[in-house]
C-alpha cells in the first residue's frame, strides 16, 4: 500500500511501526464506531496520532526540524526554520495536519509504500 494512501487506524498502526513502540496491532473497535479497528500497543494503549493532538504532536516535536515533516504539517509554503526553538510559540498557533505528518514519518522510515498485511 502506497504511504501516501494510508488512513486511520492503518495509519497509526504503521506510525507505531515507525516509532518503534512495543507490540502494536489492530483490534476491533467496539460496536457502533465510526472505524471499525483501533491501533494499540503494549496491549492497552489506545495509539491514533492521526487524530490525537497530544500523541500526533509529541511524535512532530521530535521530527520538526526535518523539512519534509515540516512540509507535511504546515503545507508545502511554509517559510521558517522550524528547528530554530524561537519559533516554538509561534508553532502552538498553527494548524497542523495530523495526518499528513505522520504519513510523512512513516515514509521516512519505510518509504513510498509499506505491506498490504
């Protein structure tokens, strides 16, 4: 499956993957659910950077520095150096897109496409 076509939780499975976290896997969600799977790891975590600011955005703050993580979060037009720790609070301000920046992290790791398993 091409990296950039990732979703949900296969998303955040693969950004588990990347991340090197202990055991992730992909459970059924319970019953009446937008998304029938959910990622866990270590068996009781529920994992979805994709969605989750708080678990999303730990796993940029490591990455920011590297442009074409930079370039997923804030758009291809983004001007500053984001390794620069001056612009911190100017960055708690701006959108960021999940998804497309942990899509970004997984094709760092893996490349343009990860197993369709």
């Amino acid at each position: 499956m091409k990296t950039t076509e990732l979703s949900g939780a296969l998303l955040d499975y693969w950004v588990a993957m990347a991340e090197g976290l202990n055991q992730p896997r992909l459970v059924p969600r319970a019953a009446g659910s937008a998304e029938s799977l959910v990622c866990m790891v270590d068996d009781r975590v529920d994992f979805q950077p994709s969605t989750n600011l708080e678990q999303g955005g730990a796993i940029f703050a490591r990455h920011r520095g590297q442009d074409e993580i930079s370039r997923a979060a804030f758009g291809a037009g983004f001007c500053f150096d984001l390794s620069d720790p001056c612009v911190d609070e100017l960055i708690q301000t701006l959108p960021i897109d999940l998804p497309a920046t942990m899509r970004a992290c997984v094709g760092k790791v893996f490349g343009a496409s990860v197993p369709d398993s």
